[in-house]
C-alpha cells in the first residue's frame, strides 16, 4: 500500500518553470494562493526567500495578499506552516482509509493481479478475467508438470499471449498492438511473481509496503508478518495444493546434466549431518561409471564442515522408486485400511516420543496444582500472621515465576501433542494424493515434488562388514513412513 500526496514542487511542469527562472525567461510568478506553490514549509521557504530573490523573480500569492516585492510579507511562514500541516493531515487520513479497507479483505490497488479484473459493481473486489485467467492457470499447471519460468516465457512468445503491462494498455484503450514493443516477451520475473501470489488461493494481501512520509516517495517494504491478510476474498484460480507444489519447484533451479536431462531430485536431497542439500556430480571415468550425489557443504568446504554422504543416482532411484510403489499397492487396499496402516506406522514412530511428553506433561501439571495450593496456604498464613509480609511477597513471586514457567511448558507439550495428532488425521490427504497414481512406471520431478517433502540422506556406515546407509524418506503431510 502506497500513499501519497502530490506536492507542486515535485510536478514535472513546476520543474520545468524553475528551469526557465534559472535561463532568466521568468520574473513574475502568480498563484491563487501560497498553498498552489506548495505546501513543504523547508522548499517554500526556500525558493520565496533565497531562490526567487536571488533570480529576481516577483512572487504574487492574490488571496493570501502575498508579493514578495512589497514588504516583509510576516504572514507568509505561518500560512506555509498551516499548509503543511493540512498536506500532512490529509496523507494520514488516506492511511487509516487504506488500513481499514486493507483489513475488511478489498482489494485497494490501482491495477488488480494478472488473471483477474475489478468488479464493474465493486472495484474493490476481484473476479477473474475471462482471458488472462486461463494463462494464469496455465502457469501454475505447466510449473507444476515440471517446465521452468524461462521454457513458459518461450511457451507465451510462440503462442503470442500478451505480457500483463501489454494487455491492460490494449484493454484500457492507451494504446493498440501496432504501437507495443515486443508484446509476448514475457520475463521469468513475472512467471515467478505470479506462481507465489497467494491472491490466486482467493486471499487478499495488502499493506505489502509503505511510504515513509507524505513528503517522500521512497517505499518500504513491510516484513510478511506485518501484511495484512484476509483469506477467501475471491474465486480462486488454483487449489492449494497446486499453489505449494509450483511453489516450491520455482524455489530451486533445476540443473540439467550433460544430456540436457533435468536431475529430478534436485532441492529434495538434504544432509542429515549439517542439512545442507546434496550435489549432483556427472560420471567421472570408465572406472567410476555411476554419477551420485554428495553434501554440497562438503564438496565446497572440504571434510572439515562435514562428510560427503556419498549415494549412488541409481541406488537412490530404485530405493525411491521401490517406496513410492510400495505405498501405491497398499493404497488399492481401500481408503480405510491404508489410513490405519499409515496412523499405526506414524504411532509406532511417535510412540517413544508421545509417551515421553505425556509422562512430562502429567508430572508438570501436578507440580502446577501443587504451587496453587502452596499459594493459597501462604495467603492464610500471611492472613494469619504466621509469615511477615516481606516473606510472604518473597516466597510467593518465586512460587509464581514457577507456575508462569510450568504453564509455559505445558502449552510447549500440548501443541507437540497436537501436531502429532494433525499428522495422524493428515493421514487421508496423504492416502488421496497417491491413491492418483495407479502405477509407478518411472520417477519425474513434478510426482517427486507432489508426493515428497524431502529425502534425508545420511552417512554410510559399517555393519557386520557391510556397508550400509539409511535414507529417509518424508512424504508430504505425514512424513516418514
């Protein structure tokens, strides 16, 4: 959100005149009143008492009975004074609207997101836009089915779909397509900033950034916790699911090897040591024929910031590939049964966890009774006269701080708990999504980027004399399996 008021001096044509008094084409300026020539007391000040005299320039201000050829002129600093208060009046009641209006979920700016339009009875509600919708939509849909910004800016160029500036010139009649350069070159900015718009989920979000003052046209942006969010506002263009997944493929670059083939594991594959992702290295001799993936911290900072958590491409292809087939045949087995298979693995792996906090939680919440207790028998006995005030006030604030402490921790304990509790219920979207797969017959990157969070690969180890290596996979909503 922007506001701003328009002082003169900041309009192209006063700059101009200014230009002219300096090549001495002007000595008389005439204005209705002081307030036409601005209202910044520090510039007025300025230019009626150094710049104008110094240019030998009359300055005439006929309502005000302002003419800086004739007397002091006292008046003049203190209506200069009132003129900028009232500017300045004026740019905080225009906030305050722009905030109110921000909060009750409408729409308050000048041109609305490419894919929707003003509502001809409401312009500050958003509806789509018969033509410009469908792109967006299609955006989302080809991000998601693995094309990169750049590969769709080509997309709308062949197809000649015009960019959003081009399209509202021609709508809104400023010009017409003979006059528009390059029409359909799209930027991969514009891809991008339209894929993590969450006004195509139907939420409104304004108060995005500020100017600093009226007098100043600099913005600043506004941390995102600090915008103003009203969701369901208007007809979405995509699901959620949809909006997180294109989300996160436009996130990472999808590096291509010497084929030209994109790594499908590319921003899933994470270290369990430091969490930094994984690299992907191209064969490198006849002797070492297999191309793998290694801790890009290592790689980059030597063994000294972590271990290279060396895992073979085709290895981790079969064992994901294995999984995901694995989870798609026990799916068939009915909604009912693969979300109890699912809830009774997530207990298993929580149950050490869950068991440990209850224990916590119970042994807190008795001690929180105690302290009650302990308190209200120390207001008897300070009632009684038993302890002094001074004890009473001591011993007390110290009961209190623990009893503020133990609340803490039993709200930490409660919202662990719950989250557990979400992951088990999280169970049927799971058991929608791969139920949409009836077979598996080879990894892409966009069924990697619907179905899984990310792949923890941790360092081999020795067992028995064999090598072994854990890897986990985290599947989206429910995690681990």
């Amino acid at each position: 959100m922007t506001v701003t008021v328009v002082q003169p001096l900041e309009r192209p044509e006063f700059k101009r005149m200014m230009h002219d008094i300096e090549q001495g084409r002007i000595n008389v300026i005439l204005t209705k009143d002081l307030s036409r020539l601005g209202r910044n007391n520090a510039l007025i000040a300025h230019y009626t008492e150094i710049f104008f005299p110094e240019n030998d320039v009359r300055y005439i201000a006929v309502n005000d009975g302002i003419d800086t050829f004739c007397g002091d002129n006292e008046i003049m600093p203190f209506k200069s004074i009132v003129n900028e208060y009232y500017a300045k009046d004026i740019s905080k009641k225009i906030r305050s609207s722009f905030v109110t209006k921000s909060q009750n979920g409408e729409f308050i700016g000048s041109k609305p997101p490419y894919g929707y339009q003003k509502d001809q009875n409401n312009k500050n509600r958003l509806i789509p836009d018969e033509i410009t919708s469908v792109h967006a939509k299609a955006i989302f849909e080809m991000i998601v089915s693995g094309h990169s910004p750049y590969s769709i800016t080509k997309y709308f160029l062949k197809n000649k779909v015009l960019k959003p500036r081009c399209y509202d010139d021609i709508k809104e009649g400023r010009k017409v397509l003979e006059e528009l350069i390059n029409p359909y070159k799209w930027h991969e900015s514009s891809v991008v900033k339209i894929v993590k718009n969450p006004v195509y989920l139907g939420h409104m979000v304004n108060h995005k950034n500020v100017t600093r003052s009226y007098k100043i046209k600099k913005r600043i942006d506004i941390p995102i916790e600090n915008q103003i969010v009203v969701e369901n506002t208007h007809e979405p263009l995509v699901d959620t699911s949809t909006f997180e997944i294109a989300g996160k493929m436009v996130k990472v670059k999808k590096k291509k090897d010497k084929t030209g083939q994109v790594h499908i594991f590319t921003g899933l594959l994470k270290c369990d040591t430091c969490g930094k992702s994984m690299a992907f290295t191209n064969p490198r001799s006849e002797k070492n024929p297999h191309a793998f993936y290694a801790c890009s911290n290592a790689k980059r900072n030597g063994k000294d910031a972590c271990t290279y958590h060396y895992t073979r491409y085709d290895h981790l292809y079969e064992l994901v590939v294995d999984d995901i087939r694995k989870q798609v045949k026990l799916a068939k087995l009915g909604d009912e049964e693969f979300i109890q298979y699912l809830t009774k693995a997530n207990q298993q792996r929580q149950n050490t966890k869950v068991k440990k906090m209850t224990m916590e939680r119970a042994k807190s919440n008795k001690r929180f009774v105690e302290l009650d207790l302990i308190i209200k028998r120390l207001y008897e006995d300070n009632v009684l006269g038993k302890i002094s005030d001074e004890r009473f006030m001591t011993l007390t604030k110290s009961y209190e701080k623990e009893q503020s402490d133990l609340k803490e921790t039993l709200e930490n304990l409660d919202e662990q708990l719950a989250e557990i509790e979400i992951q088990n219920l999280n169970s049927s979207q799971f058991t929608k999504l791969i139920r949409k797969y009836a077979e598996i017959t080879e990894l892409t990157a966009p069924l990697l980027e619907e179905l899984i969070d990310k792949i923890v690969i941790h360092q081999v180890e020795k067992i028995n004399g064999k090598r072994t290596q854990r890897i986990d996979i985290y599947y989206r909503f429910i995690g681990t399996i």
